[in-house]
C-alpha cells in the first residue's frame, strides 16, 4: 500500500481532517493541493493554506496551496488547471470542506441556509465534476465525501434540518456519482467518523473542550481514508463507510492512539445510524 506519486486535490484542507488526510499521503511522497480560503491567519482558527503546505512538504511530500473558495466556479477551476499543471493529473479527489449551523427552522437566516448548501452540496457537486475529466485518466481514481451515511431518520433533521439537509446532500453525489462512473472506474465513496473528532468545529461551536476531550484525533479518519485509496477503485465504490469498521477490516484493533488518556465513553457523532454504534466494541455515548 502507497500513494507515492499520486495526486490529491483536498477542498478545505487547511486544517482539521483534510490536514491530517493530507499528512498521511504525505508520508508516502503523495503530492497533495490544498484549496480553501484561509490564506491569511484567522483569529479563531488554527492555520492557512500555506502552513498546510509546510507541514505537507515536511512530511515528505509536495505541496501546492491554492487560494480557493469552493462557491466559486472559476476559483474551482483555476485550482484543478493549476494542480494538473504542477503534478500531471489527478488520482483522488477529497471534498471535505464544510460548513456547519446547527439551528431550528426558524432560527436558520436564509444566508446561513445558503452558505450550507453552497458550500456541502453545491461544492462538493463541483469540485467532483471539475475534477473527474482528470480522473478518467488515472490508474486508481477515488473521490472521497467526507459524508454520512444516509440515515434517514427524523431525529437527525428535527433539531438542525437545513444543516443536515446540506449534509446529506454530499452524501447524495456519493449515491449518484458511484452509480453514474463505475463503469469508468471511478470509486466514489463517502466517510464518516464513528465519534466526534477533536476539530475546530468541536471546539468552537459544539461543546468546547469538554467535547474535545472526549472525541478522537483527525488522524483515525484520515488512516481510514489512506485504506480506501489504496483500495482497487472498480471493486470499491458506493459505500458509505465509517472510519472505526474500516481500520478493523483492516485488522487494527487497537484504537487507544486516537483518544490517549480517555477511560470512559467517546462522544458519538451526528448520523451514524443505531446498528453502527451497537456493533461496535468501543465505548460510544450516541447523541439522541
């Protein structure tokens, strides 16, 4: 297994899990393009694109950071000429940029309804079909939606429906998209974590450092992600998976690393569905 000399284009990968998915094919000699937006420092959030590149090169891989807001067609598709430019093509394409606003109906202004579906739905609709004229040509192209499980249950809606609308929205390429390139080859997977992951989100709108120190490390998702690369893209496809079952389908069984210093349950996160957090060994408190 490696990614020595592929390329990835990972949107919003400044920090966070898109990093540490960036880090971990780094390490094979990947060559990795980070588009987001953050390119100068936040006062809020740790990192920008050119920190990214750092660590990235660092680690032992190449780097090119991109200057890139996923709403914006042409920022998309300068980004994607000038990865093509630099490494030669694309091998996996990564839309894991987000947005998050977790509020009712009523509480939910239309501009935050907007950005939600710009940014999840509408980017990661983008950012694929800019970059799958480049994955045709690969040897092993993946997509890979940082998306749940389509859980259709109302009690994911009911708190946050326009959030989750937007989600699962991602989640809907991955269902069509698997569908409509699999004869070309193209895997399109989505990937979702079992418990919260200590993120910026996390620790600025979804409980702090109390969240924080019952959530896992980005690094579990992004080895979960490592696994799926290398994984024959015509033989895998369409699957919605979860990053704890797939390191144990890869035999690791011991997860202690993600989370050092935590005895008692991990935070669930939002849509995993119930059979999941019933199968699982791990000590999982599931949100309600």
């Amino acid at each position: 297994m490696s990614l020595a000399g592929k390329t990835l284009f990972i949107s919003g990968g400044s920090r966070g899990i898109g990093l540490a998915i960036a880090l971990r094919a780094a390490r094979d000699g990947a060559n990795v393009t980070i588009a987001a937006k953050t390119d100068k420092p936040h006062p809020k959030l740790p990192g920008t694109i050119h920190t990214a590149a750092r660590e990235i090169e660092a680690a032992g891989g190449r780097a090119l950071a991109v200057v890139c807001d996923i709403r914006e067609e042409a920022q998309v598709e300068a980004a994607v000429a000038e990865t093509v430019k630099a490494f030669g093509g694309i091998d996996i394409c990564v839309n894991n940029a987000s947005a998050i606003h977790l509020t009712g109906t009523l509480q939910t202004e239309m501009k935050r309804f907007d950005l939600m579906h710009q940014v999840n739905t509408r980017g990661t609709f983008l950012v694929s079909r800019t970059c799958i004229p480049h994955l045709k040509k690969a040897e092993n192209p993946h997509i890979l939606n940082l998306a749940p499980p389509l859980d259709m249950k109302a009690k994911w809606f009911k708190s946050h429906v326009a959030y989750t609308m937007a989600k699962f929205g991602m989640s809907m390429c991955t269902l069509g998209m698997s569908a409509e390139f699999a004869a070309e080859g193209i895997a399109v997977n989505s990937l979702w974590p079992l418990t919260a992951i200590d993120t910026a989100a996390i620790r600025n709108l979804l409980g702090g450092a109390a969240m924080a120190s019952i959530s896992r490390s980005p690094e579990i998702v992004a080895d979960a992600a490592y696994e799926i690369f290398n994984r024959p893209a015509r033989e895998c496809t369409g699957n919605f998976f979860i990053d704890e079952v797939v390191l144990r389908q890869a035999g690791v069984t011991d997860f202690s690393r993600y989370a050092p210093g935590v005895d008692g349950p991990l935070a669930g996160d939002f849509f995993v569905p119930d059979e999941i957090f019933a199968s699982t060994p791990t000590k999982v408190r599931p949100l309600a």
